[in-house]
C-alpha cells in the first residue's frame, strides 16, 4: 500500500486531502503539533496522528521514518521550510506543496498583500501559472511564498508539485470566510449590505477540489506549478445567496453602489473592486477533474459552522480575527441603512 505523510494533517486542507487519499487507497499518517483534536470520520477510515513540530527541523526526517511515497506539506510558507523539505527528499517518491494565488502581481508589482497602501492589482481575469509574481524575499506573505516555491523546485530531485489556491474554503478552518454571512444569520440580521454591489469576484477553493487535484498528482507522480480553484468564480452576491440556501435562512442583501477600497460598509471577505480569478487549465490537463462548484461544496462548511458556531468566534478562528477592521460593526451598518433608507448614504 502507498504511504503519504502529511504535514499540517489536521488543517482544513490536510484533513480534506486526507480523506481523499484514503479512500483512493493510501495509507495515510497526518502530522501536527498534536493540539487538535481528529474527527472521528477520519481516524474511523485509517489515518494515523503524528506528533511532529516543524519549527524542529530534524524532527520531519524522524518522523516519516523510513520514508514515504509521498510528502505533503499544507503550511510550507518559506524557503526555510522548502529547505526542510529537501533535507528528506531522498526518502521521498513524491512533494506537493501549498502554495498561494496571492503570489500573483500586476506590471506594476501590486498583490494583493500590499492592495490597502498601493491600490488593488490590475490582473487579468482567469490568470494562468504564467502570470508574474512578486520577487522571493522575507518582507511580506506573498514573497515568502514565492521563496518557498522557487528553492523547493530548484532544489527537488524527486517530482515536486507546488499548488496555488485563493480564497480556500471547508470544514474545521481556522480562517472560514462563510463565517461572515452565517454569523449575521445567526444573529437574525435581516438586511445585509454588500460593497461593490455584490458583484465583486475573488476566487474560491474548495478544499475537496485541492483533495482531488492532490490525488490526480499522486497517481501521475507529476510535477509543476497548478492553480487549483473551483471551476465557477462566484460573486459575493452568489456566495451570500448559496450560504442562504444551505443555512435555510434567509436575509435581504442590500446591494451597495462602492467607489472606495476598501469599503466603508459590506466589506466580506471577498470584496475587491476588481476581480481576483484564476485559471485552473493546467491541472485539467493533467487529468484533474474539480468534485464540485463552490455552490455544490459549501454545505459541508455551512454545515460545520451551523454545528459548532462559537461564543467566542475571535479564538476558534484566529486568522479570520486578524482582518484589518470589525467584520460585525452591525452599528455602522444600521447607521447606513438608515441613512440610504432616507437617501443620504454613501460609500
């Protein structure tokens, strides 16, 4: 039986590529630092915990052991890491890692990391591997991640394959953007405000889709740089009306006429005045074929968030608490409201 070891398996990525593999036959050992509890599901069809602090760096060579048929890493974020990961590859058949779209720049430089300062990018729509990127360095994110990238596929003698996805989307997430429209259903907001008219577009990934594209790799032992989002790129107008549907809430959304950025009012987590998509050509060709649209697999996180939603949403989703501004200033939104219901609001 092939072997994976996954590193960050109890992540939302891990855990889907987990189950994917599992049930295309792998043996599968997830590794982590040990704090979070594994779903029943996934320990129920075989996978196997590993305890293994990354910031060790010897301790990954311990703990895949004898070796493994394939590495994945779902938190590389640097060259540091891409490092690591080398350090093993003679024990390896096979490396895919998690990179990020957000890599991706303008012909001016612009990314998305840097869009509040110096302006939201001009890209293409549907952008291919081709597109620039920003120059590796230790400075921001998305220059961390391109570090990462170029010394792992410098440095790889075995078959290396480096992801990007965008806006990564399913259950047990740390950073679960849906949270944005289910808490206010939650809390029976009844008008809901969306910058840009609802129209604006930043494309998701669903972390079923990653499983998949994860699987065809494996299978192909192939290598290269995959864009990996779902086959739609959906409007926060679609998002917010396929949440509704799942949730079995409903909600008015009020459509806002924007002309800042970032915006004063209805600013989800996917609101950008222009749009951010990305072209997923490559991996088709590679023989990937995406298990649904965002529409089609965002229950499975509706439903986790509608299950488990937390008090104190700030500690169970630390990445989505480190958003620059108030996701649920509800105040500001009823002072809109009030004001475009008596024809004074502006944004």
């Amino acid at each position: 039986m092939s072997k994976a070891f996954i590193l960050g398996g109890t992540g939302q990525i891990g855990l889907a590529v987990a189950e994917r593999l599992l049930k295309d036959g792998w043996q599968v050992t997830l590794g982590s630092r040990g704090r979070q509890q594994l779903p029943t599901h996934i320990t129920e069809i075989g996978a196997k915990p590993c305890r293994v602090d990354r910031s060790e760096f010897e301790e990954l060579a311990s703990a895949i052991g004898s070796g493994c048929d394939l590495l994945i890493d779902t938190i590389a974020f640097d060259a540091a890491h891409a490092r690591q990961l080398l350090a093993v590859q003679y024990n390896v058949g096979q490396i895919i890692a998690i990179s990020s779209a957000s890599v991706y720049s303008d012909a001016q430089g612009r990314t998305l990391d840097e869009a509040r300062q110096n302006g939201f990018p001009e890209l293409p729509h549907r952008m291919t591997e081709e597109q620039s990127t920003v120059e590796p360095g230790p400075s921001t994110y998305s220059t961390r991640k391109v570090a990462m990238e170029r010394a792992l596929m410098e440095g790889a003698m075995c078959p290396v394959a480096v992801l990007r996805p965008c806006a990564i989307h399913g259950p047990f997430s740390a950073h679960p953007r849906e949270w944005w429209f289910v808490k206010r259903l939650l809390d029976g907001r009844e008008k809901i405000p969306l910058a840009y008219g609802g129209q604006s577009q930043f494309q998701t990934s669903a972390t079923e889709n990653i499983g998949a594209l994860v699987s065809t790799l494996a299978g192909s032992r192939l290598g290269g740089i995959f864009n990996i989002g779902d086959p739609d790129a959906p409007t926060v107008l679609e998002i917010g009306n396929a949440i509704f549907a799942e949730c079995a809430i409903d909600a008015n959304l009020v459509l806002v006429d924007t002309q800042t950025y970032p915006p004063r009012v209805g600013a989800t987590p996917w609101s950008v005045p222009k749009p951010f998509t990305i072209d997923d050509a490559k991996a088709r060709c590679a023989g990937y074929r995406p298990i649904g649209s965002y529409r089609e697999t965002v229950s499975r996180t509706c439903r986790w968030l509608m299950e488990h939603h937390p008090d104190h949403w700030r500690a169970r989703f630390p990445q989505l608490a480190l958003y620059p501004y108030d996701m649920f200033d509800y105040g500001a939104e009823d002072s809109f409201l009030s004001a475009s219901a008596a024809g004074g609001a502006a944004n």
